[in-house]
C-alpha cells in the first residue's frame, strides 16, 4: 500500500470509534442477520453505524437492509454509503450496489477482490461513526487476509465469531479462531446462531439443531460466550418485507429499525449487543492500563539510570 493510500485510509477511518469484524469458518451459518441485528441494536441505542460488506461473491446486506435499488454516490472525496433513513444513523456499502443487474455473478480472483476492499476502505466517506461492522464472507482466504491486513494500522476493536450448534459448523469455526490467533486478531467472543426455533404460534423455543455447542467451543478456546439466537420466523418476515418493498430511504427509520425494535428477537439481541459493547470496554481499559504500565516501566528505567549516572 503506498503512502497516499495508507494517508486517505487513514482519513477516511479517523472519525469511526469502533471497527468490528463478523466472521465464521462456515457458510450458511447467518454472518449477515447478525450483523444486521447488530447493526439494528446499536442504531435503537442511538449510536451512528455503518455497516462494510465484504462477502463479494454473496453481498447479502443491501437486500437485508431494503436498499437493493439503491445507487452509491460519487463525491469529490470519495464514495458516499447509502443511507437506510433520513437521519443518517445508518449506512451500507457493499458490492451490491455496484451491479449493475442484482443477480449478476462476481467471478473474480484474489487480487481483484484484494484490490476491491482496499478502494472500499480507502475511497468510502464514512464520516462520523459510532460503529463500523464488517460483514465477511466464510472461511479464512483473501478477503479475511486482506481485510486484516489494512485495518492493522488502525487498530480494529476485535471479530465476533458465528456458529451454529451442529459440530459440522462447530468444526470449521474453530479454524477461524485459530485465524485469528494467528493473524492476532482480538476476539470479542462467540455467538451461536440458530440456537433453537420460536414457534410463530405458541413462541415456544424448540432445539432442533441441539445446543451448547458454540458455548462449549468457546470455553475450549478460552474466549468469551456472547449469547444464543434462536431461529425467529418474524425476523424473516420482517427482512423479507423490507428487501420486497425497497422503501426509500426517507421513511425506512420508521419501518425496519422501528419494526426489528418490536419483534421477539430484539430483547435476546439488546442482551447480545449489551454484552459486545461491554466486552469491548473491557478491552480498551485492559490496553490503557497496559499502556499506563509501560510508561511508567520507562519512568522508572529512566530513574534508575539517572540515579546510577549521578553516582
């Protein structure tokens, strides 16, 4: 990366306060609801979030958000997001947007979807966010590389990790703890996705997939368990309805936000989002007390230095 585009990056990534990566080792496994439900939580709280969609191949984010007919404007500074409500409390960008036919295939090899997410970090205004959540896709190969490549330099608060509870989802997810050990990329923790079914008549929650394994995994990899998202057919009503009536972004504040904020999942959601924001704030007291006791290690190295020279 040249020092021009390492300055504009920069730029354009001053005014967010907290990065977070949504990853899996497993497709299928609801990487981008989370990342929407999160987005949604974090937005009812009153936080500005934008959301960076990554999964070039699947961008899944922009007919989530029912912003499928939108278009990414161009400004002197850079691409703008597109926006989901007039407020501006939440934004996109994605490859979606791009196509232009919503059904067209992106066939692409590394270096173009390497060089991809670079102008996406390097040429989108984001202005002023509270969050920034990168959706991935699954798996450990370039976009995962490259993603953590370029966010180095601007310290990115740490991954929430997906999975289901079967142990064939269970089994790819520990590769993708073990990515971010390697590459040493902070876990915030472990959600477990489609953590049992809410009957849409009776709302009582069935284990059809078992349970506890995302949990157990977590405890295996010494890190932390956020919660559990049970399967709620009225979120996939509700997504359905937002990408079938790509509402304009004048009115969506008063539908999908509004709307997610009165569904059942919200309230497991808010605990889920309440938990990752305080597991975040640990993470930043810990690198301030670390950062404090490093300094005062110098301080006090350059005491005993000073002391032997005056003798």
């Amino acid at each position: 990366m040249t020092e021009t585009e390492t300055e504009t990056k920069s730029t354009h990534l001053t005014g967010i306060k907290h990065i977070i990566l949504v990853l899996s080792g497993k497709g299928g496994v609801g990487k981008s609801s989370i990342t929407t439900q999160l987005a949604l939580c974090l937005a009812q709280k009153g936080h500005k979030v934008g959301i960076l969609d990554i999964d070039l191949t699947g961008p899944s984010i922009p007919r989530m958000l029912g912003l499928d007919d939108q278009q990414v404007h161009q400004a002197s500074s850079g691409w703008v997001p597109v926006y989901s409500d007039e407020n501006q409390k939440l934004c996109c960008m994605s490859i979606g947007f791009l196509l232009q036919n919503k059904d067209d295939s992106v066939v692409w090899r590394g270096p173009k979807k390497n060089a991809m997410i670079k102008q996406f970090l390097n040429d989108v205004c984001w202005g002023n966010l509270d969050y920034l959540i990168i959706d991935t896709p699954p798996g450990t190969s370039d976009e995962h590389i490259s993603i953590v490549e370029y966010l180095k330099d601007v310290n990115p608060d740490g991954a929430v990790i997906v999975t289901t509870p079967q142990a064939v989802s269970l089994s790819d997810v520990r590769k993708e703890l073990n990515f971010c050990k390697k590459v040493k990329l902070p876990i915030l923790g472990v959600i477990e996705n489609m953590s049992g079914f809410i009957c849409p008549h009776c709302e009582e929650c069935t284990n059809i997939f078992s349970a506890g394994g995302g949990e157990a995994m977590a405890t295996e990899f010494g890190v932390e368990f956020i919660g559990r998202v049970p399967i709620d057919p009225s979120l996939t009503i509700i997504l359905e309805k937002q990408g079938d009536e790509n509402i304009s972004s004048s009115s969506s504040e008063n539908n999908l936000i509004k709307k997610y904020s009165e569904s059942n999942l919200f309230k497991v959601f808010t605990k889920i989002t309440d938990k990752i924001i305080e597991l975040n704030q640990q993470k930043i007291n810990q690198q301030e007390i670390s950062q404090r006791e490093i300094i005062q290690q110098e301080i006090n190295q350059r005491e005993i230095i000073q002391q032997e020279i005056n003798q």
